[in-house]
C-alpha cells in the first residue's frame, strides 16, 4: 500500500467548535469548510462524546448534501472512542461498539426513570446512546437554572452507580486519574452528564482515529486537535506521547489553559478577539486552514 502523508489531520470535537452549544447545530459555514478541507485532501475525524446519531444528522447529512467528494472518506468516532463509523458519498457504513465498555442496561433503565420522575423539567435522557448512558440540558431551560439542577443529578447518579454495585466512581473534574480500582466515572459539561467506564476518553477517540486512517495508509505529517474543554487536550496528550506532531486548538480557554509540551492555539492568535468561542471560533480555524491550503 502506498501511503499518503497529507500536511495535517484534523481530530475535532463536535460539541463547542463546531456545533453552537445553545441550539446544537452545525452551521452551514462550517459544513462548508469541513467539504473544502476534505477536498484538499485533509483527513477529517470527529472525536465526540456524542452519538452516531447526532453525528449522522448534523454533520454527515448535510456534508452529503452539500456535495462530499467522491472516494473520500470521513470518520466519526463517538461516545469517547465506544462507537465508530465511517462515511463516503455513498452513505454510512457500519457501525462500530466495543461492548466491553458499554454501561449495563439496568443502570440506563434506572438513570431514565430518575430524570423522569426528577429532573424532565431541566434535563433528556439521550436514547441515542449505544455504551454510555447521558442527560442533557433542554434547550429551552437557562444555563444557571440547569447547571444547578445537575449537580443535584450528579450526585444522585452517583450514590445509583454504588446502588447497582458498579465499583468505585468519580465526578471526572475532581479526579481525573483511573486508578484506585475505580471503574466508572460521572463526567459533567456545561450542557450534560456521562456516566461512562473510565476506559473511555477523547485519547481512546485518538487512538481510533490513527487507526482508521493507517488502514487507508495515510500517515499524516501533523495533527490538529480542537476542544472547547480540559477533557479535549487528552487527544493532543495521546498524539503528543506517541511522537504525532500536534497543535491544539482550545476553543474555549476562559475555562482554564494547562501547560502542555505541544503548542495551545486560540482565537487570540487569530486576532479574533477575546469574546470569540465555541463554533464561531472553531469556524474561524477551519477557515484559516483553508486559507494556508491556498497559498
């Protein structure tokens, strides 16, 4: 197999840099960069916490629609590395589940009946998911009103995880590390919860996507990373760690910038000011992208 070596890779995380996270939508902008991109031949992956479902409706369908090349392919790699799929202009293929790291069915069955009975005012259970089990804020209910709500929701998740005998857990941004025998772990956004197996995350998400490319034989010359999270930057560690040349893009760094042995990019280094996040930043990088293609 004859590999192809393209300037950059882009692994993207959907919620914040490219879908808004008020109306959960990808914009038409940014559909039409991602088509651009593709067209120059720039390997694009989604790596999201999000389902094969919401992937295949605001991003693969409306790439397809605006016209996806012939012979490309994308790759969506969802649920934190759970799920994958790949799509051409002929449509999707498979879908992927490592089963291994699914939630038990009666844990779902239990955190559906909580939100039903508790919190349907503020929060969905999101049916969607095939491994791990989430809520989510609706749409219409203010941020504050919803955040204070999910924390109540958090910690009853978690004295239910201890209920079903599932070992030891964690709110992911009080202790992020694995070990200790824990096995699960309450992952909270600024719009939702996980609860997932701690096996999960956005490097096993990395991981996948080395591999989906390597099985087309394309070895990247450097990768792009974008998040609008600290959870985010895991993808740039994994990359990072196995001598994958790496920038990362924080689309939201108001939430607090570590220090990381790979250069960090925001919408500063656009001059796009500071007030500028979330998929309006995520479209200004995609179009500076195109924009170096060019030259």
């Amino acid at each position: 197999m004859n590999l192809l070596q393209p300037p950059l890779a882009l692994l993207l995380d959907v919620d914040g840099p490219l879908a808004s996270p008020l109306t959960r939508r990808v914009a038409p902008d940014i559909i039409s960069s991602l088509i651009a991109l593709v067209r120059h031949g720039i390997p694009v992956v989604f790596n999201t916490g999000r389902s094969d479902a919401f992937i295949a409706d605001q991003l693969m369908a409306p790439m397809l629609q605006a016209g996806l090349p012939a012979g490309a392919t994308v790759h969506a790699i969802c649920e934190k590395g759970a799920v994958w799929f790949s799509f051409t202009d002929a449509g999707p293929g498979n879908i992927q589940v490592d089963h291994e790291l699914a939630m038990p069915a009666a844990f779902g069955d239990a955190v559906r009946e909580l939100v039903a009975h508790s919190y349907a005012e503020y929060m969905f259970f999101d049916e969607t998911k095939r491994a791990m089990v989430s809520v989510e804020q609706n749409i219409e209910v203010e941020s504050a009103a919803y955040l204070a709500q999910q924390a109540k929701f958090d910690a009853e998740v978690l004295a239910l995880l201890s209920a079903h005998d599932l070992g030891a857990v964690h709110l992911a941004h009080q202790a992020p590390d694995s070990s200790g025998g824990i096995d699960y772990r309450v992952d909270p956004s600024i719009i939702s919860t996980d609860i997932e197996s701690v096996r999960l995350g956005k490097d096993l998400g990395a991981s996948r996507a080395v591999e989906l490319l390597a099985a087309q034989g394309i070895v990247p010359q450097a990768w792009r990373t974008v998040g609008d999270s600290r959870t985010d930057y895991a993808m740039a560690d994994w990359l990072h760690h196995q001598d994958h040349p790496v920038v990362h893009v924080d689309v939201r760094p108001a939430d607090g910038m570590p220090e990381k042995p790979y250069p960090i990019k925001t919408a500063a280094h656009l001059e796009l000011g500071g007030d500028v996040t979330n998929d309006a930043a995520g479209a200004a990088f995609l179009q500076f992208w195109l924009d170096t293609l060019a030259r």
